[in-house]
C-alpha cells in the first residue's frame, strides 16, 4: 500500500510508533524512525532488520522540540530517500498528576513535546510535500480529547491542540493535496499498559464496550489506511481506534 513512499515516524522506537513503523515497511515504505535517544534508536532498527534485512530504513534522535532541529532531520531523510510523503507525528508524553501537584515545568514540557513538536514537523515537512506535490501528515491524538480525563489536565490539553492543529492544517494545505488527519488510540498495550497488574488491565477493559484494551498492531492498521492513497479523499479526520470507549 505504501510502494515507493518514504515515511517519517516520530516516536517510532516502541509501543504505537514502532508498531506503525514495521507495518509502514512492510507495505514497501522506506522509513525514518525518529526517537529521543541513540541507543532506543539504534535498538529499534536492529528489530526491523530482524523482520526482513531488505527493508529501507533509517534511524535520527533530533530534539523535536527545538525547530533547527527537526529541520535538520527532515534534510538529512531527503539526502538520503530522496523526499518525504508521509509524516506521522507520534511522539508523547502523558501526565496524570491533579493540578495543585502539577508542576508549571512539567506542563510546559508535555506542550513542549506533545503540541509544539508536532507544529515543528508539520511546519519543517510542508514545503517538501509542495514540491512533491502531495503528502499526508497523520498525528497520534487520543480518546482523552473527546471528553477530557479525571486528572493531568495538560495531556487532554496537548490532544485537544493536536486535533485543533489537525483540523485547521487540513483546511491550510488541501490546496496542496496535503492531507491531515488524526488517530485517537484508546488505551493500547504498550510498555506502560503492559506493566500494569492484569487485574488492573482488566478492570479498565471492563468498562469498554468491546471488553478489552487494543493492540498496537490494530492502532497501527488506521495510520497505514490514513496514510495511503485508499485515503486519497479522507482530510481532516480524527479516527477513534478505541473500542467505542466513552469515557
Ligand atoms: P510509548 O511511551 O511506548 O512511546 C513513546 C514514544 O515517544 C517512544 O518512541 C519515545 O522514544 C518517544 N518519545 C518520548 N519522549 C520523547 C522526547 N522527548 N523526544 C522524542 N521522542 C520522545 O508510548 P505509546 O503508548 O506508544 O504512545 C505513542 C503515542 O500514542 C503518544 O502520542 C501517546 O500520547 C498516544 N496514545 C497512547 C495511548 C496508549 O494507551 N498507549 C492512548 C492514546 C494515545
């Protein structure tokens, strides 16, 4: 589905990301996989190699907050695929804590990382999808952005942004045959829900309708769709991959 594109995966060292990163691959994408570190990095493209060693990939750890950065990364892709054709903007942090524990820092760093890097990949990848003369941006939101969560005010807030930025660069960047979508996870056994007591996992899939937590595998199946040319008409989405949760 994806033959001949070139992806760009931010947060694509575990859990969703590295979930959309394989399947990306495998569908013929050359891809990209950014982390926060060079070990994590490193690690993960050991993993995909694993998978099938004739897949085109490459790993960068560039800070995503900090724009020249970012910019930087995005070159160093296209010197070596050629361009980009599709960005996913997956990297983030959550936060639980009720707001007189909350630190003013850590709400800072969680709009750090989970809105204003996704403003600087969306801002360092335009101007090559208009040369290109498409593409497609996908950012990881999530269920929190519907109706909110009971404490860590700033990670609904950074959702709200992300489907906020989603909708208003859809309407920016249609003209360019640039689509912009969403996809909303509910809860997903990565790495944290995957250290959680199986009790515990079991009382959160109590209260979903379809009775249990999705898989990374299932969450990176909507990307793959949002990213590919069976898309073609489909800007502005947010997609819940979240078993119809409602709260
Ligand atoms: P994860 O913690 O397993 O992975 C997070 C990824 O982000 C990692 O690749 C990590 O390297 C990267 N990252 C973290 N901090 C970074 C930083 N400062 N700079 C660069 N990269 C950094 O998380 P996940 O559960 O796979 O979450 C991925 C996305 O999905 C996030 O945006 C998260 O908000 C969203 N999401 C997750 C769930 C869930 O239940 N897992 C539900 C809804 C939405």
């Amino acid at each position: 589905m994806l033959k001949n594109k070139v992806a760009v995966i931010t947060g694509g060292t575990r859990g969703i990301g590295f979930a959309i990163a394989e399947l990306f691959a495998k569908n013929g994408a050359k891809v990209a996989v950014l982390g926060s570190r060079k070990e994590t990095v490193d690690k993960a493209l050991e993993k995909l190699a694993a998978v099938d060693a004739e897949w085109e990939i490459m790993g960068l750890y560039p800070d995503l907050t900090d724009y020249a950065s970012v910019e930087a990364a995005f070159a160093q892709v296209k010197e070596r695929f050629g361009k980009i054709d599709i960005l996913v903007n997956n990297a983030g942090i959550s936060a639980r804590e009720p707001i007189e524990a909350y630190e003013p820092d850590a709400f800072k760093n969680i709009m750090d990382l989970n809105v204003t890097a996704v403003f600087n990949g969306c801002k360092a990848v335009v101007p090559m999808m208009k040369e290109n003369g498409s593409g497609s941006i996908i950012n990881t939101s999530s269920m929190v952005a519907k109706f909110g969560q009971q404490s860590g005010v700033g990670y609904p807030a950074s959702k709200f942004a992300v489907n906020g930025m989603t909708q208003s660069l859809a309407r920016e960047l249609g003209k360019y045959n640039i689509r912009v979508n969403a996809v909303a996870p509910g809860v997903t056994r990565t790495d944290m829900v995957a250290a959680l007591p199986e009790e515990m996992v079991a009382r959160v899939a109590a209260g979903i309708p379809m009775g249990r937590v999705g898989e990374p595998e299932e969450v990176a199946n909507a990307f793959l769709f949002l990213a590919s040319d069976m898309a073609s008409y489909v800007s502005g989405a947010v997609l819940a991959v979240d078993g119809a949760t409602v709260n």
